[in-house]
C-alpha cells in the first residue's frame, strides 16, 4: 500500500516594525489556494510543491494537499489569517490521520502572529497534538529562517533553500521529500539539531553571490554528502523580526541510529555557526545616498544595458512599505531622465491615474504615505499617463517562471523623464515580466530602480551593464540601530559590538 503524505505551503515573512496586520486579503492577494487548484498552478514550477510532488511520484505516494497560502512580507499575520490557514491544515490532519503516514510542510521559517512569535512553532505544535509524536513531518524553510528551538522539537527533518537569490525551491522540496520516505519505511531515525549566534542575521543576509558567504552553502552541500547526515541548513536570519529567538541559525537534520552521527552533527553545526560569526563585519554591499545613487545615474552609460539600482532599504520582500519616495526625488532633482523607477505601491495612485485615460497630463501626490519618516514623504509631480492595466503578469525567469501573480490597478506614470510603475499590491521585483509587461524595456533604460534587496539580481544583472545599491532611509534600511528593538536577547551584534 502506498504512503499517504499531507502536504500544505503557509509562508510569510514577518516585519514586526511594519504598522498593522497581514490579514486573509494580503494572502488571497498573494496566493490562497486549496487542494487541487493549488496543485494545479504550482504543481510543475519553481514551488516547494512541485518538489514535494517529484518525491511523491519517486516514491510512489499518495498526496493529500491541503492549501497553498503565500502573502507578501509584511506586518505580523493577523489571528484571523493564521486560523483559518492553519485549521485547514489542521483539519485536514484530524480527517487523516489514521492513513497519514507523513507530513511535508513548505514554511518560511519567520513567520510572526500577532498573537505569539514563532508562527511556524505553533503550527508544529497544533499538527503534533493532532498526530501524536512520532509521524514523521519534514519541514522546508527559506534561507531567512529563524529558526526556533520549538520548530526543531515539533518536526524531525529541516531542509532551507541554500540559493540567495533563491532559485532552488523545487529543489528543496525534493530534498526534503526524499528524507521523508526513509523515515516513514523506518530505514532512518531522523532528527535535527540548532546552533545560534548572537547577530540579527548573516553579514550578507546569506547572499551567495558574495564568496564568503557561498563558502557557508558549499561547506553544507559537501557535509550532507557525511554518513549519517541528512541535511545541513544555514539560516541566515531576519533582521526585521524583533522576536527573543531571532538571529542566524544553522540546522543540521542526521540519522539517529547512526553510530557517531549525533555528535559529528553537532560538530557540523556549531563550526559553520562559529565561521557566521567570525564572519560578522565582512559586509559586501556598498550603500550609497540616494543623491550619490542619482549622480551616477545621471551620466551612466547604457550602451550595454542600464544601471540597476537596488533601493534596499525600501524592499516589500522585507516588508518596507515600497513608498519611499528619496530615490526617486534625489533622481528627478539631479535632472537623471531615461529611466524608470518600479514599482511605487500607492494604491491611492494607482486609483487616481485610473481616473485618467492614456496620454492625459496629471498632477498627482505619489508615494510616501504610510510612513514619510521612512525614506520621504508625497511628492507633488507633473506626468504623463503611459500605461494602464488590471496588473496581471506571468513571470519567466528563475524565481517566477510560469507563475502568474498581479499587482492590482497598475500604471505606468512618466515624470520627468522617468517611468514610475505605480501599483496596488505590494511586492518586489522578481521578474523582468514586472516590467517589461506594462510597456517598460529594460534594453530601452539608461537607469531602473528596483525595490529589492537581493531577489533582483537573479533576472535583472544579467541584462544590466552595472548594479548599484541604495539606502533610501525606508524601513528596511541596513542600519539596524535606527529600528527599536525591543524583544531580541541583548547583547546582539551589531546594535552591541562587545559584551560577548
């Protein structure tokens, strides 16, 4: 008789410093989706999903999915959202459990309710009460997990993406499929192990474009490869979580059975959490000023594609709010024309242009209404109406291909001499799809500002002729200090440099 598995993806990313609640609209307008739809959209992409479904076809399975729920990073998940998520999963485990054989869960890793602070925790918790202790459950995680002490007691096996910008999802849920088999036929007896470091995050937020950070990921791989080791994880953490657990981790899931694999394990872990920390002042991203971003951006020259700009500080995969307006006041000031600036989320822009038809010449407040200490206030500009679209797109590259996802009433507003994308639906850029969709050519730019830390790079350096990285002062800024923590365990570098 096949193995009967449950599977479910709940992923969100939690900045506690954001204002309000992630509710059950963000991730309706993200991805709520149940059963078979769910499969029917992420089945064969880039998902955990799709990998879980490669190991269930391996292995001869047979898949109960229960829901796939993804929302856009942001403010912590409202008790209504996480509910509702985590009873259908629940659920489903109530319905089953007498044919369950495993549990496969996509999680994030650094997910905050409202109502406690280790989100994935809690679910562990609620699906161990249901299934009794010893149901084998593999646990998928982003590289930007923190990961809890009471994540690693509820689940058996851990495996996180080792990919920053992250392409190996699907690869990930494999992995992890493939550790679950095994374990439900008893021929391993898995179990993981944390260690942990008094920082935020990693140096560079697990960038494995940076050497010594992708040494860390290579050391994994080459580890997981060890008799009696099933997998090697390395979180590089979430500064924007203020939880008491927060910081990097590194997990290391090994065969219990196996003589010595206990302690090479821990061995294994607690020398790549002490490179992290030996490592903690080798920061390669060099933050300029907005105007310093707009003075190269002013001469840059695009005959090899454009400059790309990262305004960091201001990404919506961190949950900034992606309304800073310094940027782009710093690129008009400078008199930088040629480019385009993406996205601006101002949904009451969005409306506004929407009242318009194209061609129309509008006066509009653009930008910096959530918070105007955060990386600038509205901006009074005079444009052009270029674009209008309901925002849907499908991506193509390494991170979204084939996955369609929309931005709300989107437009495309040109101010002097720049393309603002103007949206409704926060998110970052991923996908060229996000702009090319709505009449902006990369190849045609002399500069793009995208809101993103990292995730960029993937689809856009390798059309750029250059790629700088800006601190707009927004909510995501890599100063740390300027953000009021309060929950994490003190002292923590870098808001403390000694005292270790």
């Amino acid at each position: 008789m096949p193995f009967h598995v449950l599977t479910a993806e709940f992923v969100h990313e939690s900045n506690t410093f954001t204002k309000g609640e992630t509710g059950l609209q963000a991730f309706r307008d993200g991805t709520l989706d149940y059963g078979q739809t769910a499969v029917d959209r992420f089945g064969d992409v880039n998902s955990e999903l799709a990998g879980f479904l490669d190991a269930a076809r391996e292995g001869g399975w047979r898949v109960t999915h229960t829901v796939t729920a993804h929302a856009n990073p942001g403010a912590r998940v409202s008790r209504e959202a996480f509910d509702h998520i985590a009873g259908v999963i629940c659920d489903a485990a109530k319905a089953n459990r007498d044919t369950l054989d495993g549990i496969l869960l996509g999680l994030h890793g650094s997910m905050v309710p409202t109502f406690c602070e280790d989100g994935e925790g809690e679910l562990l918790a609620r699906l161990r009460a249901i299934v009794g202790p010893d149901l084998p459950i593999a646990v998928t995680l982003d590289l930007h997990a923190m990961a809890t002490p009471a994540m690693i007691e509820k689940a058996q096996i851990f495996v996180s993406y080792k990919t920053y910008p992250h392409v190996d999802m699907r690869l990930t849920g494999l992995h992890a499929g493939r550790l679950l088999h095994p374990a439900m036929h008893g021929a391993v007896r898995p179990a993981t192990l944390r260690a942990h470091r008094p920082m935020l995050d990693e140096a560079n937020a697990g960038r494995t474009d940076v050497p010594d950070t992708r040494a860390l990921y290579d050391r994994a791989r080459a580890h997981e490869a060890e008799p009696g080791i099933l997998a090697v994880s390395v979180n590089a953490g979430f500064s924007e979580a203020d939880i008491e657990e927060m910081g990097p981790t590194v997990l290391v899931t090994y065969d219990a059975a196996a003589d010595g694999a206990a302690d090479r394990a821990r061995a294994i872990a607690e020398s790549l959490a002490d490179t992290i920390w030996n490592q903690r002042d080798r920061v390669a991203n060099r933050f300029l000023t907005p105007e310093a971003a707009a003075a190269i951006a002013l001469d840059f020259d695009a005959a090899a594609g454009p400059l790309v700009i990262a305004d960091y500080a201001d990404n919506p995969g961190a949950g900034a709010y992606g309304d800073a307006t310094a940027l782009l006041k710093a690129l008009l000031d400078a008199g930088a024309t040629g480019g385009a600036f993406a996205p601006m989320i101002d949904p009451e822009a969005a409306a506004e242009l929407h009242r318009h038809k194209l061609g129309d010449t509008v006066t509009l407040e653009v930008g910096g209404k959530n918070d105007p200490t955060l990386g600038g206030g509205p901006l009074q500009l005079i444009g052009t109406v270029m674009h209008l679209s309901d925002g849907t797109y499908t991506g193509d590259g390494p991170i979204l291909g084939g996955i369609t996802h929309s931005y709300g009433p989107t437009a495309v507003f040109r101010t002097g001499g720049i393309d603002v994308l103007v949206v409704t639906i926060p998110d970052q850029m991923l996908d060229l799809q996000q702009v090319r969709t709505f009449g902006i050519e990369p190849a045609r730019l002399r500069f793009l500002v995208v809101k993103s830390m990292q995730h960029f790079r993937a689809a856009f350096e390798p059309v750029s002729a250059g790629v700088i990285v800006c601190d707009s002062g927004a909510l995501a800024t890599p100063q740390a200090h300027l953000r009021p923590y309060r929950r994490v365990r003190r002292p923590v570098w870098p808001l403390e440099r000694d005292g270790f």
